[in-house]
C-alpha cells in the first residue's frame, strides 16, 4: 500500500472554497480527513494532512478572529489533521491609511515539510492542495528522490506550471467537495 499525506495551503483553500460555495459553506463544517480518503482511492494509505494558516488579527474584526480560532480548534482536535500555524503580515497600501494582509511563511513551512517527509521516508506520495506553482522547486526534489507529487487544486488558483510537474492533478470541483462537507 502506498502511503499518502496531504499538504493544504490553508489560505488557498479557504477562496478555492469560497469561489465554489460563496459564503453558503463554512470551513468549520468541512470534513479534511473525508477529502484525503477521497484523494488517495484504492490501493493506497491515507495517512495524515498537514493544514498550514495564520491567525488574522484580532483587532481588525473580532467576530471573524474568533471564529477562525473555533476553525482552528476543530482542526486540533481532527485525528490525523496537523494545524501548522505560520504569521500574518500587514501592510500598508502606499500613500493611503488602508491596510491589508499576507500570510507569510505557509509555502516554505509545506515546501519544507514535503522535502522532510520525502527524506524521512514518511510518505510515498504527496499530496499538495494548492495552486501555487512556487513550490515547483520542492515537488522536482520530492520527485527526485522516488516519490510522487500529486496536485489538487481550484480552478480559481489553478498554476499550469505546477501542474504540469506533478505525477497527476485533480481540480477541486463542487462535486468532489460536496462529499466532505458534514
């Protein structure tokens, strides 16, 4: 059997989510270890996700704070679900008082993490739910090393490039989704 492990771009996620669902579906309600069974089919293990966020701030909007952290809290408590919690960034929009933000550290955590699993013989295949073609430097070194990437992705955030170096890809549509909402 080969063993798999799913690797989530958390941020990327939540608007592949959103574009689908809008604000008709809730994360909170959504079933990651049903997506990895999904994802990984016959003949193979599933054996864990890795989800990768940052926490917003709290003192933008209180009400969207804490229900992340209640996401979060779900999260924690998922057998085989890993929450790896990376930092928020604000910037400033030049010349203006507005503001926004950026999740920083996500994509080298889940690079990392591929590569570490990939040497440590944690997995055979590697699951990346994300549509950044950034770690098509990460999936060449996971490849190299005899394992496979699998891309699963939105058609929103959809990376021809990453795409085209991964063993296959499957895009997220609203009827694999469907199955994993609780």
């Amino acid at each position: 059997m080969k063993k798999v492990v799913l690797f989530i771009d958390g941020n990327n996620f939540y608007y592949g989510i959103k574009s689908i669902y809008g604000d008709n579906k809730h994360l909170t309600d959504f079933n990651f270890n049903k997506l990895g069974e999904i994802l990984t089919d016959k003949n193979r293990e599933f054996l864990r996700a890795f989800y990768y966020n940052a926490s917003l701030d709290f003192s933008d909007d209180e009400a969207k704070y804490w229900k992340q952290q209640r996401f979060f809290d779900k999260i924690r408590n998922i057998d085989k679900v890993k929450l790896v919690l990376v930092r928020l960034q604000k910037r400033k929009v030049k010349g203006t008082v507005n503001h926004y933000y950026v999740v920083k550290g996500d994509d080298i955590h889940i690079a990392v993490d591929m590569v570490k699993g990939t040497y440590e013989n944690t997995f055979d295949i590697a699951i990346l739910v994300s549509g950044d073609g950034d770690f098509v430097p990460a999936v060449k070194v996971v490849q190299e090393k005899g394992k496979s990437v699998e891309n699963a992705y939105f058609q929103k955030s959809l990376s021809w490039h990453l795409k085209q170096e991964c063993d296959k890809s499957v895009r997220l549509d609203k009827a694999i989704l469907d199955k994993c909402f609780d």
